[in-house]
C-alpha cells in the first residue's frame, strides 16, 4: 500500500467516524472504528473525540498487538481478533446506538421478524455474552456471536458491524439500529410472527444475488422486468 493510498484511507476513516456520530449511531467518544491496511490495521485512539480526530491520530497496529503512535483504542482485541479470523472483511465498526444497545441491555437476540435481518448475513442478529470492556473474554464472545454473521450485538454494551469497506460497515451499522428500534416498537404489541429459516434462506440468497447486480427474480423465469426496446 502507497503513502498516498494509506493517508486516504486515514481520511476516509476519520470521515466515517464523524458521520457515526452525526448520523445519530453514536455519542462523544464512545465507539471505535477499525480497518485492514498492509499487514496490520489501522484503528482509532483512545479518549479522542471524533470532531477533533486528525488522520495523523489514528494507529497503526500489527496482529500480534503491537502499535506506533498513539494509545489505540481500549477495544482493540476485537477489532484484531476479528481482522485476523475474517479475511473477508475489512472493517469493523463498534458504536453504541440507542436501540441495539436497549436490546443488548437485555440480552436479546434480534430474530427475523422483519425480512431485512438478513443483511447481517443470518436468520438473527446475535446477543454476545457479556465480558467486562476491552478484555480477551469480550473478544472472544464477540468472534462466536459473529461467527457466520456482519453484525452482532454485545451484552450490555452495543453493537459491532462488518464490512468489506468502510461505506458497508457504516451502513449495516445504521441497518441493525433500524432493525433494533423497529423490534423494540413492535414489541410493545406484543411478540410478533417469526419468519421461519426457510423463507430467510431464500431472502439471504436474493440479497446475494442482487448484491452482484442480478435482479431478484430467479435465472431463467419468464416474468423479467427488461429496459424497453428503443422506439
């Protein structure tokens, strides 16, 4: 990687951190950001508010835990235990929006009761088990909760989401905030029906599908939405 491409996805990143808080998904300094860069990643410090973050402050750390610069941040085992164990993805965004972290609060787990909960990559958002901040066990809970999933809750605490970019990561992390609030509300009328998992198999493949520019429809059908033949 170039120190061109470097000091631009040092800015990209800062950019992100700051559309966290303005979008609403997080608050002060809580939340942390991280990204694949070489043969480490890059992730943002401890204890420095966004609006005054620099793409100078940002860290720098290998996998093996080591780091120049700044102190990162105190959440960093998950972000490189999750880089480390997930080669297909990039980008790992923790914040603490209001909603995911009231349902984290309580431990639930987000089930499918809305088709979108498949674009964190399953049938469920998980709930992660409860770890004190910043510890091994933390990290450890967070890699089983995501396994086979981008996007996870943590017990009494927030959420994570992944992405192959930055763009993705912040985007499935509003995603999942809009998810939480919409089951939060829909509890209040009680449980609601649960789409079974073969429905959410088909979603997740549809989603898939369209992701790579297909339409929804399925190969082969009849029935096609087609651009008009010019007159």
């Amino acid at each position: 990687m170039t120190n061109f491409e470097t000091n631009e996805l040092r800015r990209n990143l800062v950019d992100i951190c700051r559309r966290m808080n303005s979008s609403g998904i997080n608050q002060g300094t809580a939340g942390n950001l991280s990204v694949r860069a070489g043969n480490g990643f890059l992730i943002t410090p401890s204890s420095l508010p966004y609006d005054v973050m620099t793409p100078e402050d940002l860290v720098e750390m290998d996998f093996d835990g080591t780091y120049t610069g700044r102190r990162p941040s105190s959440e960093w085992r998950f972000h490189r235990d999750i880089l480390k164990n997930r080669p297909d993805i990039n980008v790992v965004l923790h914040c603490h929006s209001m909603y995911a972290t009231t349902l984290a609060c309580h431990h639930k787990t987000i089930p499918a009761f809305h088709y979108m909960v498949g674009v964190a990559g399953g049938t469920t958002v998980r709930c992660a088990e409860y770890a004190t901040f910043g510890t091994q066990a933390l990290s450890d809970h967070a890699l089983k909760a995501l396994d086979g999933r981008l996007a996870c809750l943590l017990g009494q605490h927030g959420q994570i989401s992944l992405g192959k970019d930055l763009e993705q990561a912040l985007w499935l992390a509003i995603e999942v905030e809009t998810l939480a609030r919409m089951y939060v509300q829909v509890l209040t009328l009680g449980q609601p029906p649960i789409l079974d998992d073969a429905e959410m198999e088909r979603v997740i493949d549809q989603m898939k599908r369209m992701s790579y520019g297909l339409g929804p429809e399925a190969e082969g059908s009849n029935d096609v939405a087609r651009p008009r033949e010019p007159i």
